[in-house]
C-alpha cells in the first residue's frame, strides 16, 4: 500500500497529465502546473484568512471539480491533503480513504474524462476495485460522478445552455454535452442526488467546458460562464476557475455575466494571460484566458495581475467595475483616464454598425464590370480586398451614406496583427473609398464629406495613440463598433502624427515609450 500511493502521487515522472492531448478547444485539459498554481493562490489567501492556517491540514474542508476532465485538480488536491494531514491521521490507508472518500469530490462532463479522472485520483477507473487506493468506496464511481444527461430543447436550442438541436441532437452512440451541472434548476437538489446528501462544499474549483455550437457549428456560444453562476448557487468559502477572457470586454451574451463579475467584490484575485499559450501551448484561445479567485468574505478591492510574455504586473489594487468593460492594461488606466478627462465625444459617432448597409460578407449580388448607375462595392473574400460594382437602385440600407467619403477598416483581423515580442498591429490596414461608395460586412467605415477629410481621418487611424486607445477595449481580432468608443475626435483638417496627440492629451515622455512598447507603427499604405 505504501509504495502504491507513493508511487501514484509522488513518484510520477514524467507525469502522465502532461502528455493527454486536449479533446477541443471546448474541452481543455489543465496542465498539472497550472492547476498548482492556482491551488498555491487559494491555500494563500485560506491561510491570510484564517490566521495563517494550513489549507491541507484541515480534515474538514470539502473540495469539489463540477466539470472534472483529467481530474488534474483533485489529484493535486488529495497529493498536498496526504501529506498535510499527516500529523492528524498517521495511518496513510485511513488518511488516504479519508481523504478520497469525505473530502474530495468531482463531476466528470463525460464518460470518458470520468474514467480518466477516476484513474487519476483512484488509480483505478472502479474506485471500489482491487487496484484503487481507496478502501472504502462501495461503488464504481467513488466520488467522481457522472450520468448521461439529455438537452432540453426548446424550438431549436437547449433551454439550459443554449446548444444547437441540429449539432447535439445525436443519439444515444454519441455523447451529448449536456453536462450535469448546468442542466438543472435546482442545483442544491442535484448535488444531493449525486453524492447521497446535503452537502456544503468549502471549495470548489475547475476548468469548464468553454463553448457549444449553438446552430449547426456556424456559430458558438460561450457556456463556461453558466458554470461560475451556478457555482455561486452552492455558496461556497472559496471558487476559482480558468475561463477564457473574451468575458472582460465582449464575448457572445455574456454582456450580463461581465457586469455581474465586475460589480462582485467577492472577487478578490484575477490573473489575466493575454496570450493563452502561456497556459495551454497546443490550443488557440482568442483573447487569452484568465483564472480568478473568488472569496465569499471579500468585499474590497480586486488585485489584479497580469501575465505577459512570462512577466508579472502585479497584483494591482483595482475597483474592477470602474467601467462597463474591464481594462486589462492596469498601466494603460492613467492614459485612458487622461483622455477620457476631455470629454471629447467618440470617433464612433461617425463609424458605422456592423452590416451598415446590408450585407453579410459572403454578399455575391454584384458585378465585376461597372455600368451606367453603378456604384463601387468593397468587400474581402478569402483575405483578398477586391472591388465590385452594384446598381445604385439595389442599395436598400444607409443610403444616405453612399455619397459621403470613407475610411474602410476591416472588421476582423488578418492574423498579422501581433508579432511574438507582443507588439501588436491592433488593427488592420484602412482604405479610403471615394464618394460615392458601399461595402459589405466585411469593413466597417468611418463616413465624412470629403478626400481632405478622410485622408486626415485615415492618418489618425495609423497612430499608435489611435490604436493603443483600441486595444484597451479590443479583446479579440474582432473590432466591433463599441471597440472604438474610447478614441476622441479631431478635426480632420490637418495630418495626424504622435506627437501632436502626445502633446494634446499630455502624455509623458514615459507613457509614450510604452505606448510604443506596445503597437507596431503602421504606414498609411500598410497592406
């Protein structure tokens, strides 16, 4: 017994967890590095909470994982438990059955990671088989919970979590992704049916999934968010989960959920990674990913830390709700604070909405030859700008925009944008479309009456003031309408430079070092 449970949880090398390739970009497996560190935030702020007392000394806290993949989290879990309650339960079968059986407990969101996290924490995939290091299960599961769960469909969604009929609708061969813990109205009622009683769980902690096709794969909606809400339903002592960040300053219905976040002074920890790779290195997460800390005693301020290119900035005292989106550049605030002092209104006052006129980006009803009537139409297709010709009489939308000038700037980024040192471009490269003009999707634009003007407008655009004041709103390649709203007006009848702005807004010497430290140049033509 003694060699088994060293063996499993000391002796690892290399650790197994390491090696599992994630299923998708839905489900992502936590590395056991990074589990630990935020295992390591958790049992700091226990101990700053409770007089300095060990976390993993304490045979009474209860920890749960509501969407356990690997089952990386509890195994660490019982790993630091076995060695902190040593003194108090000398034995290591009883404090191992101890451990497994009253204080950790996991919901696996599949079949499949159900038994991986099983052999993780068990050894076994039958936490009451001859090989698993727990004594006194009587069942299979142990304390790793799973049961097919079924949608509930309402039209063509699922009235739970939002998922498409037509993608997940599948079958009995098929696994469903209706995970447990977020289909159910009565969460207290569901725990006590899985693990046979009331229960009040100190910590809980996890990785959940991130997002489900909602209508035949052409469009995801996020779900990890519905895990932090029902998670807060439990009332435990301490949450902590790594989500996406796409939740700070946009993301598809989570308008709600930011708000309810950055309003929640029971978060007392956030560590933002801009770029996602530094957590997961084989999975593109737009946006980057973040984990927090929840703390239901905290009711101050926030601290902060972000992570780029492996250094750290903070943590940073922060009111996180000091506007509707959170500013993920904690020494970016000074500047925002600088300009947004001038009450100047918005660039986007003359930007136009998404679809302004109409037309989805894979619009085809125009022509490549121009006739009588006609006016210019820019769209993009397959990363390639090209220009075609429609009949002035077929514009249905906008049409009092088709005779202003235009600064045309492309809704979604190219891929170009950031280099590996983390300059970023920000935005792509504009284009001046002549009076009279239209486009599809693809673009949106900033309208004005002349060349003169668009031609001032556009050098504004190429600033990195201009696309530094983005990119404190911009979490994502796309840049929607309300990306721009922190970027004053100007006049447009002279050539923006850098300087002139700098010196305007009364941007110091250091601040625009970082600025620049931050965003590429970009040049008028730039392609």
């Amino acid at each position: 017994m003694n060699g088994q449970v060293g063996f499993s949880f000391r002796g690892r090398n290399p650790d197994v967890l390491t090696c599992i390739a994630n299923l998708s970009n839905d489900e992502v497996f936590t590395p056991p590095e990074f589990a630990n560190r935020m295992l390591d935030t958790l049992a700091e702020a226990w101990a700053a909470d409770h007089g300095g007392v060990d976390l993993w000394a304490d045979s009474s806290v209860r920890f749960l994982d509501p969407c356990t993949k690997s089952g990386v989290f509890l195994r660490e879990i019982t790993r630091r438990l076995i060695d902190g309650l040593e003194r108090e339960i000398p034995d290591l079968q009883a404090r191992v059955d101890h451990i497994l059986t009253r204080q950790v407990f996991g919901i696996g969101i599949t079949q499949l990671t159900s038994l991986l996290a099983r052999r993780s924490l068990y050894c076994s995939k039958h936490a009451n088989g001859a090989h698993s290091i727990a004594r006194s299960f009587t069942t299979d599961a142990g304390n790793i919970w799973f049961e097919r769960t079924e949608h509930v469909w309402v039209g063509a969604k699922c009235r739970h979590c939002g998922a498409g009929k037509e993608t997940h609708d599948r079958g009995e061969r098929f696994e469903t992704h209706a995970y447990a813990f977020i289909h159910t109205d009565d969460i207290n009622a569901l725990i006590a049916a899985m693990f046979g009683g009331e229960m009040q769980f100190d910590v809980i902690i996890g990785n959940p999934p991130y997002q489900l096709a909602s209508d035949g794969g052409t469009r995801d909606v996020p779900i990890y968010q519905k895990f932090v809400e029902q998670s807060k339903k439990l009332e435990p002592r301490y949450l902590s989960m790594v989500i996406p960040s796409r939740w700070m300053a946009g993301g598809l219905g989570l308008s709600d959920f930011r708000q309810t976040m950055l309003r929640d002074k029971r978060v007392s920890q956030l560590v933002d990674y801009p770029n996602a790779a530094e957590i997961f290195p084989s999975v593109g997460i737009n946006g980057g990913a973040c984990y927090f800390l929840w703390d239901a005693n905290n009711s101050g301020e926030c601290h902060f830390t972000s992570m780029r290119a492996g250094e750290v900035h903070g943590p940073t005292l922060r009111n996180l709700d000091e506007f509707d989106v959170l500013v993920r550049d904690t020494r970016g605030l000074d500047i925002l604070r600088k300009v947004l002092a001038w009450n100047e209104p918005s660039v986007n006052s003359i930007l136009a909405r998404d679809k302004e006129f109409g037309w989805t980006s894979n619009f085809d009803g125009f022509h490549q030859h121009e006739k009588d009537d006609d006016v210019p139409l820019y769209y993009i297709r397959t990363m390639k700008r090209s220009v075609g010709y429609i009949a002035r009489s077929e514009v249905e939308k906008s049409t009092h925009l088709i005779d202003t000038w235009k600064v045309l700037v492309p809704a979604v980024g190219s891929g170009r944008e950031r280099e590996r040192s983390g300059v970023d471009l920000v935005l792509g490269p504009s284009l001046i479309a002549p009076a009279p003009s239209v486009c599809t999707q693809s673009y949106l634009f900033f309208f004005v009456s002349s060349e003169r003007e668009a031609r001032s407008l556009q050098s504004y655009y190429t600033t990195r003031f201009f696309r530094f004041m983005v990119s404190l709103r911009k979490i994502t390649q796309h840049a929607t309408h309300s990306t721009y709203q922190w970027v004053p007006i100007q006049s447009w009848d002279r050539i923006w430079t850098d300087d002139a702005l700098y010196l305007k807004y009364g941007i110091t010497t250091e601040e625009a070092e970082y600025i620049e430290s931050l965003i590429r140049p970009m040049d008028l033509g730039d392609e």
